[in-house]
C-alpha cells in the first residue's frame, strides 16, 4: 500500500523487505531473520520524516536498506524517479552520492588521523568534484554554514572537539556534496539536551534554507515530534502507524503508538497532556512474559501477544496499513478509531 507524503515524493520504498542469516537460534524455522518486513512510504521534497520504535524494531535496517547498503531482499526504492535497487557499481554510486547518511556516534565516525578540512573535503575528493581551489572554497561554506568557522575549527583534529563539534563536523561532510536527502540514525542521541537543541535548530535551518529532506531516526519521540512533519512507528520491522506528526502524537491509533508514548512519559495514563485511552489498560501489560524477537516474532500481527484489543484474526492475519484519517495510516485489526475525530 502507497502512504503518500503531501509534497513531490523524493522518495518512495515500496514493500522494503531485508533478511538475514539467523544465528544461535534454533528456534527460527526458516533459518533467517526478517528484520524488516513489507514497509512501504513516500518521503517529499523539503520533509522531515521521523522513524521512531524500540532497539531492534528494524530503523537502522530500514534506513540503510534505503541506502541500498545492502540491498533489501526484495521490494524497491525509487529516488528521484529512478529504481535504485535495479542498479549497482557506477550507476548506483552516482545516485547515492545525494543520499548521506549520519551515524550516532560523533567520534566513531570520524577519522581520528585527518584535521577537520581534511575530513570534510575526503567525498569531494571521493567523487572527483571541482578542483582543489573549489573543494577548499565548498569545504569553508559548509563548515560556515553548521557553525565552525574554518579559520578557527579547520585546522583541528577530533580530539580537540567537544561531541556536539564533532556531529556538526559529521553534517559538514555530509553536506559537501549538495546531497537531496539526509539519513538521521540517532545522529543527536550520545549528545547533551543543549547540544541536540543546538542541532535540531541547525536540521530545520538546512532543510528550509537549502530544501533538505530528512529521514530523521531515534527513540527520542519528543526529539522526534519537535522535528518532523511526519511520523512512522515500527514494531518488530513492520510499520505499525504512519501520519503527521500532530495526528499521531494527540491522536495515536494503534495500540503499540499509545503504549509507546505512554512509556516514554513515564507514566501509562498520559503524554504530553493527552489521556490514553482506557482501553489500553489491561492485566496483559503488568503480566510478565518475554517480549517477541525479531529473530523469531509472532504469526499474524506481532504486537498481538501484548494487545489488550487482541482477537482471534489478529493471530493468523498481519494487518496492512490503512487510510484512517486525512493522511493518518494505521495497521491493525482493531485500531483506537475513539482516539480519531470523525
């Protein structure tokens, strides 16, 4: 199913399936781990997408799948109108280039040997773009433009750099290539509450400044509220809700949203003003049985076995993502509709 954003898709994953070899695990019959299963969305020109779920709900598999690093098992990707998983060698690092990915970690994905110009400067000279003048002059505008001024920072090296200085070192380098889109994976979440203030202002000056699409990651969900237009969840490698940001913080419509939220405000009766339903309150989330697995996750639904509105189909049958609301999609058997106006 097509969950389409408001603006000209840059973007579009449809049915992104990824796989891998399950090990240590007696238990998988099939003998792989389906880490992301069926995922499908539109991301537009000059959005931001929040991508938020629990450790090992499939985010960074999806978003380097995306990358085609590696390829999904199955299902495509389309940036700018082009296939990306028909391509590979040449073709596909051509197109990729304007696809940048930033990791979690500051200093790990830093060079600790290369000053911060040099660091900056390497995908111009991965890609052979311009000469030496003009990837200097790019190198001075990008580092201007996230707040390290290269006379004053570009001489020096990683361990100089507080952690903040090394994440805007990392978009600088991400920038240098004028790329379309940004893949976020955690990129402020090893980082202080000032710091990540800091940079969520720097993410939205770049996207409405230079028109930068964004697939923001995290398990921050007020991190990712106060960042994107839109908001997927994933539970277990499957996209459980997906909608404006707005609709799905004040109004979720599936179970696993609500505990989600609910979870992270630290209290299971309210987040951020808004009351849960009374219909997620139940003995199945006091009761102590281990949560499902990736490597080997329930049939039907696979929230099913901690879902107070749990019926017999929710077993057998997965739910697909459904139109509820304007652009609010959700995929469940028995979704919150009380949470929705009408």
């Amino acid at each position: 199913m097509n969950v389409n954003s408001q603006t000209e898709p840059l973007l579009q994953a449809r049915n992104i399936v990824q796989e891998f070899p399950a090990r240590g695990s007696a238990s998988v019959r099939s003998g792989v781990t389906r880490a992301v299963s069926d995922v499908s969305f539109d991301l537009g020109k000059g959005e931001t997408l929040g991508l938020v779920g629990e450790s090992g709900s499939g985010k960074s598999t999806l978003a380097r799948a995306l990358m085609q690093a590696p390829k999904p098992t199955s299902g495509s990707v389309h940036f700018r109108g082009t296939n990306l998983t028909a391509l590979s060698g040449r073709a596909l690092l051509e197109h990729r280039r304007h696809m940048q990915l930033i990791f979690q970690d500051p200093f790990g994905s830093l060079d600790p040997r290369w000053r911060v110009t040099e660091i900056v400067e390497e995908p111009l000279i991965g890609y052979r773009a311009g000469n030496r003048a003009q990837r200097r002059q790019k190198v001075t505008e990008v580092l201007e433009l996230v707040g390290l001024p290269e006379p004053v920072y570009g001489q020096r090296w990683p361990r100089e750099l507080s952690g903040g200085q090394c994440q805007r070192v990392a978009i600088a380098r991400a920038l240098t290539l004028s790329p379309a889109l940004l893949v976020c994976d955690e990129a402020v979440s090893a980082l202080d509450v000032l710091i990540q203030a800091q940079l969520l202002n720097l993410f939205e000056h770049l996207r409405s400044e230079i028109g930068l699409s964004c697939l923001f990651i995290s398990h921050d969900l007020a991190l990712v509220k106060q960042i994107s237009h839109r908001v997927g969840v994933l539970h277990l490698g499957r996209l459980c809700e997906i909608g404006p940001a707005e609709s799905v913080y004040r109004q979720p419509l599936h179970p696993y949203t609500t505990l989600l939220l609910a979870s992270t405000a630290g209290s299971d009766r309210a987040y951020d003003g808004v009351e849960m339903p009374a219909a997620i309150h139940h003995p199945v989330h006091t009761a102590r049985r281990d949560p499902p697995s990736s490597p080997d996750p329930p049939s039907g639904c696979r929230f099913h076995t901690h879902c107070p509105r749990a019926q017999e189909r929710c077993k057998h049958e997965a739910p697909g993502l459904r139109k509820a609301k304007g652009e609010h999609y959700v995929a469940c058997h028995s979704p919150l509709r009380d949470m929705a106006s009408p």
